[in-house]
C-alpha cells in the first residue's frame, strides 16, 4: 500500500512538473510557456487568434498587447489575423505582433518597420515597449 501511494506521489508531480508555465491576460487572452521553445500566446475562446511558437518577449496593459516572435518550424501553417488566413512562413527571423485585447483585433505578423509605423497608426502608450536589444 506504501508503494502505492508512493507511486502516485511521483507520478503527480512528476505530471505538475510536464504541464508548464502560464499567465492569464486580460479579455481571456493567456501566455503559455509549454518548454523553452514551445511559448505562445493564445485567446482562450478562439483557436485561431494566437501569436504562435516562439514568442521571446511580450508586455502587456488591459488595452494593448506587443510582442515579438521567432519563426519556429512548429509554428509553421496557416492562422486568422484580420480575418485573413495567412502562412507563418517568411524569411524574417523576427516578427512582431500587436493585439487589441479588448476588441480580439490582431496586427501581425510585421518587420521592425512595420511595427513601429503601426504602433504610431495606433497609438500606442509610449510605456508599453519591448526590451529588445536588436
């Protein structure tokens, strides 16, 4: 019976262990960290609203969300973003993404440059910015 329980003890958290890392966001959005590379950022009710694999930095307020993203081979295939199906298949090494958390509008995946000019178009908080160091 000991050897039992014991079993079931390991077996429990060894499973915790497996079941990774996430954070939930505002409007039912949610940050999840499955491995080192396995990180994306999803709306729960919608499977097609989600920044895939691998997402490398994020912030955050109710309103916005930013992110930048790089191309993984497990992210390839097609996702909705602005109502447009389109391949996560391009040359770029980074891709940044802007979501309207409060509206589930989605902008991206877009170079440097057109990240910058859309968060301009959109006005953007200056405090919410990425750390990165390009």
């Amino acid at each position: 019976m000991k050897i039992l329980v014991l079993i079931m003890i390991v077996l429990f958290m060894y499973s915790c262990s497996m079941s990774g890392d996430y954070e939930d966001l505002p409007n039912n959005w949610i940050y999840i960290r499955e491995s080192g590379t396995a990180i994306s950022i999803d709306k729960r009710s919608n499977d097609k609203l989600f920044i895939p694999y691998t997402v490398i930095e994020y912030k955050n307020n109710n309103e916005w969300l930013i992110a930048c993203q790089v191309n993984n081979p497990k992210a390839y295939g097609p996702i909705l973003t602005d109502s447009i199906y389109i391949a996560i298949d391009n040359p770029r090494e980074l891709n940044f993404w802007i979501i309207n958390l409060q509206k589930d509008i989605m902008y991206g995946p877009l170079s440097l440059n057109e990240y910058l000019k859309k968060r301009i178009e959109l006005k953007l908080p200056k405090g919410l910015k990425l750390e990165l160091k390009l």
